[in-house]
C-alpha cells in the first residue's frame, strides 16, 4: 500500500481514495506569460509519477490541471499577493500582443514540452478565463455566509472569521501579525486577507462585469472553482511546488471549506524546489533553464527525465552540468541493457536451464520503495542492480531466451512508472549487414579480415562481442 506523505498533516499517511478504485487530482498549472522551465517540470514530473504509480497499482485516475491565463499573479509575488503587477498584462504590452495571444502561445509551449518530456496529458485543462462565472457564484455565496466583504469594488477574505488558516503552511494569523509586513492595502480590515475580486483599473484590458462592477479575479479563487467543477467538493490529492503551500493552498483550503462546509483535500502533495546555483529557478528571477536550453547542450528530454527522477520530490534539487552528464551515461545503460535482452529473448537455442531468475524479488523492492512515499531514486537502484546482475549472468552464458523475456516484462512493468520513452533499441540494418560478414570470415578462419571489420563496426560507434551463439552488437 502506498504511504504519501501529506504536507496538512506533515506526516507519511496511508493512501486511500474516497471512491474505491478511483482517484481525483488536482495540478496546480502553469502562470502561461512566459516560457515553462525545468523546476516546473520537476512538479509536474512528480504528479506524473504518482499518477503513473496509483494506475500501476490499479486505481483509474482523473488529473485535472488548469492553465492560468489571467496573469495578475504569480507565486513569486507571494509579499505582495494583491497588488503585483500584471504579469500577463506587461509581456502583451512589450510584444504587442494581446493577453489572449501571449496566454496561447505560451500554452502550446507548455503541451510541448509536456509531450517531449513523456508526461502523460492531464484529463482536462481547464483555463481559468472559462470559469469566471463559477467564481463569482462562489464568491457571492461568500459574502453572503459573511466570509469575505465588499470594499469599493474589491472583495477580500476576511481571513480572521476563519480559524483553521495557517494548519497547512505554519502561518497562522498570529505568526503573521508578528512576522513579516505588508504593505496595507487601504481596502483590507486586515493586510493578510486575500483578494478574491479585484477592481480593473482603467487601462487594465483583462476585466469582467460582476456584482461589484468590473474587475478580474484574486489568484487563488480560480484553483477552488475549476477543482470543484471537474471533481467534486472534496478531493483525493491536489498538488503544486512548494511555493504553492503559501499562501496559494492556504487560500484554497480557506474559501473553498467556507463555501462548501467540508474537508476540501485529503492529500497536499507538494515537490521541492528545482535549485540552480543554490536559488530557486523562476521565471521571475529570469535564472532558468527551459527544455529548449536543455537540448541545444546535446541532452534529450528522457536524460533530464532521468536527473530529475534520481532526487526525491521531497528534496531540494539543484541543478548542475554534470549532473546531467550522469543522466546521460546512465539512460544509455538502460538502453544498452534492454537492447541486449531483446537480442537475447530472439535467439532460437534449446534451453537446457529452466527459468529460475529472482524476478519477484526485483519486482517487491520496486513496489516497496515506491510505496514509500515515491523514492524514485532508490527504485532506480534496483533498476541499476538488476541491469547488474543480469549482465553478470548474461556473461557467465547463464540467460536462457525465456528468463530474457520475463527480465523484459519487469523492467516494461516498472517503466510503465517511470515513463522512460528509450532512443531506438534497434541496431541499423548496414551494421547488421556487417556483423554477419564479419561472422562469415570468421566462419572461414580469416581472421585477419574478421579484424578489419570489427574496426570498421567500431567506428561507426558499435561494438562487437562473441560469444558462444554466435555475437552481441552494442553501441560504443
Ligand atoms: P507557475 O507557472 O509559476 O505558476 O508555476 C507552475 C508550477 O511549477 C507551480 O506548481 C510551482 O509551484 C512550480 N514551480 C515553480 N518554480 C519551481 C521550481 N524552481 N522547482 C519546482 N517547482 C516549481
Ligand atoms: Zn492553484
């Protein structure tokens, strides 16, 4: 059974879904003013994964992950939560462009990167320009439960009718009356209530009629609206960076148990910072790497997958070349292992050993680390001591066709959560060509020749080895 660990009750807890067999989740999406980077993708990366387990392990998934596309907001503007600029509003201006053309352009980067990075699609992508209506719904009903007020068009959280904020992140009213401060807006009864409308000023081009005359939307009111349309009141899992716990999931959890009366999430699941040189990558700090970036260095999409995959989503990670380098090394010895047990399964001799390959060990520490709130690295540890101890018993001549089928069978079961899509196992038809020429040579003991070829093999990157079936090819 799969033990997550919840950021609301800061401990490891057992997972259990409200529906049996099915589980909702809700993704904080990407702000789409600007490029996504690869911390974002490090978040997305973990949902992914966790996504990828609970259907592993038999539940039937639904993954809703919403696009903002009215900007006012970012996570990086945490101080000034209600009065950062518009973020969407000033890339439209500099690229004279209009918000919804910048919001497109940016979405579609954000599906491609996704698709490059083998994430699999969320069930819906709901925008949050689409629900202003829904959010208005939730906010009348509100202030009508005396939740939040009207002021000169704006309308505010009163966060001190609600004594359960601050259970998620540690910020309780208290701790922050003395924390840090900010700067009053002259609306707020209180400088830490949140923005659920917000007046447009004149020139603000992003604006829509509401009971309070026209404005856009807090930030946060979009996440409780669209989670509640697509999957109910109460949901399994919600999850975003760690940037999101305040105050945006703080906010969530505060209107929507106000709005409806019940718990709003069950699990908060939250991934650390991607770091590079020590500091947060974001898009505000302009410190960031984007997929693109990543490729023009000679890397691909799965060589980042697997970095990201070797740290666990619970600690910070931070960035480097030669991590990467790793990666790569490490992603061409999955792909030389599993070249080398399909030219194993393939070949046609009489087994003279039975099957007696540990598989369901491999298979039970693969479940158990995982089932320990996702440790991916220590699941790639025994995806690297199975390759290990594979290719001790493919030298000792010790892997019959049948165990090299049944090692190919895990290793897709446990890829089927690690979601690595391998650059082509097949070996090029010319080299094949070659191999067996050089075979033929050999067959006739002219050595000297067989020579010759081999290092022609080898310079067109592959490698050669006998063996008592005839060879193996592997890349160089
Ligand atoms: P944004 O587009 O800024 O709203 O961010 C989209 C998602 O990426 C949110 O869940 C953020 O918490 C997450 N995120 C942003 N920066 C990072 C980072 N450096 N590392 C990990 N996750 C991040
Ligand atoms: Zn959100």
């Amino acid at each position: 059974m799969l033990n997550l660990y919840n950021t609301l009750s800061h401990r490891k807890e057992k997972f259990r879904s409200i529906n049996t067999g099915k589980v909702g989740m809700y993704v904080c999406g990407p702000t789409v003013y600007d490029y996504i980077h690869i911390g974002n993708i490090r978040s997305y990366l973990t949902v992914d994964i966790l996504r990828r387990y609970l259907e592993y392990l038999g539940f039937e998934t639904r993954m809703i992950k919403n696009i903002t596309d009215v900007g006012h907001l970012t996570q990086d503007d945490i101080a000034q939560a209600d009065s950062g600029e518009d973020k969407l509003l000033k890339k439209a201006l500099a690229e004279k462009k209009t918000p919804r053309e910048i919001a497109k352009f940016y979405e579609n980067y954000f599906h491609a990167t996704e698709e490059k990075m083998n994430i699999l699609p969320a069930h819906y992508f709901p925008k949050a320009t689409a629900h202003i209506n829904q959010m208005i719904k939730i906010i009348e009903i509100l202030i009508n439960k005396g939740y939040a007020y009207v002021k000169n068009g704006n309308v505010f959280f009163d966060i001190a009718k609600f004594p359960e904020y601050g259970l998620l992140s540690g910020n309780t009213l208290e701790k922050l009356k003395i924390g840090a401060r900010l700067d009053a807006h002259p609306d707020k009864k209180n400088p830490w209530d949140f923005a659920l409308w917000l007046k447009a000023p004149k020139k603000h081009l992003m604006r829509w009629t509401s009971p309070w005359g026209e404005g856009y939307p807090g930030w946060h009111i979009e996440c409780s609206a669209m989670s509640t349309e697509y999957l109910g009141e109460t949901i399994d899992i919600h999850t975003g960076g760690e940037d999101n716990i305040f105050p945006h999931h703080e906010a969530e959890i505060a209107q929507s148990q106000c709005f409806t009366g019940k718990k709003f999430v069950n699990f908060w699941v939250h991934t650390r910072h991607l770091l590079v040189d020590g500091e947060k990558m974001s898009k505000s700090k302009g410190n960031f790497y984007t997929l693109e970036d990543i490729e023009k260095k000679g890397f691909s999409p799965m060589e980042l997958r697997l970095l990201l995959l070797s740290s666990h989503y619970r600690s910070p990670l931070n960035f480097t070349w030669q991590a990467m380098e790793q990666a790569k090394k490490n992603l061409r010895k999955i792909t030389d292992f599993i070249r080398d047990l399909e030219n194993l399964a393939k070949e046609k001799k009489t087994e003279t050993s039975t099957a007696s390959f540990p598989i369901k060990k491999f298979q039970e520490k693969f479940e158990s680390v995982l089932n320990d709130d996702l440790n991916t690295p220590l699941a790639l540890t025994i995806l690297y001591e199975l390759i290990t101890e594979t290719n001790k018993l493919i030298s000792e001549k010790k892997i019959n066709p049948t165990e090299a089928k049944n090692i190919l069978n895990l290793w897709q079961k446990m890829n089927r959560v690690f979601g690595l899509f391998l650059p082509a196992t097949e070996i090029p038809q010319e080299i094949k060509i070659m191999a067996e020429k050089r075979k033929e040579t050999r067959d006739q003991k002219d050595f000297a020749r067989a020579d010759e070829i081999r290092k022609e093999i080898e310079a067109k990157g592959w490698l050669i080895e006998d063996n008592p079936s005839g060879y193996i090819l592997k890349r160089k």
